[in-house]
C-alpha cells in the first residue's frame, strides 16, 4: 500500500503541477506565429536557461561527476555537440556520444 501512495504523490505533486502549466503554455501559444517576435524571444529565453543550466553542471558539477576531471567533461561536450549538428539536430545523437565519451573518459582517469 505504501509503494501505491508514493507513486500517486509522486504524480499528484511532481507531475500534475507542471503539466498543468505546460497545457496552458500549449494553448496560449496556439494563436502566435512561429516567425513572430515573441516566439522568437520566448525560444532566446529558453536556449540562454539551457545554457545557463549546462555551463553551471559543467563547471560546478554534481555528485559523483565532480570526480570527473574538467577536461573529460569539456571533451564529452564538445563530442556530444559535433553528433547533434551532424546528424540533423539529433539530441539522441549528442546526448548518446556525449555520454560515451564522458563514460570512457572517466573510465581512462581512473573513476
């Protein structure tokens, strides 16, 4: 009974909220133009948070990543962008190699 309760507050807390607020992101946004000024200035604001959130896990990274040497963790991001941009914009193929890297990387150092 107890596994059944932390699943529905895991659903009732963690996930209801934001997809509330994603449904409602959806249809506000159904009567703006993919080419309009504000959309284009919603998606900078977005691509400058992911950025932000990156570089921040890159330099000051969490948990067992901070045993990771900075230069593995620089050298996965850079292999991990070269799929993404190769390979039509696959975030699959960069998130992929990015993690192979880094995993054989840490492997090599020792970790």
């Amino acid at each position: 009974m107890s596994e059944l309760y932390a699943y529905t507050l895991l659903a009732l807390v963690g996930f209801l909220p934001t997809e509330i607020w994603r449904m409602l992101g959806l249809v506000a946004a159904r009567g703006i133009a993919d080419e309009s000024e504000l959309f284009m200035w919603v998606r900078a604001v977005a691509i400058a948070v992911l950025a932000g959130v990156i570089a921040k896990i890159l330099l000051f990274p969490p948990g067992a990543l901070a045993s990771v040497p900075l230069v593995i963790r620089l050298t996965a991001t850079v292999c991990g962008f070269a799929p993404f941009v190769i390979v039509r914009r696959s975030v699959l193929a960069g998130v992929a190699t990015g993690e192979v890297v880094l995993t054989l990387g840490a492997l090599a150092y020792g970790i």
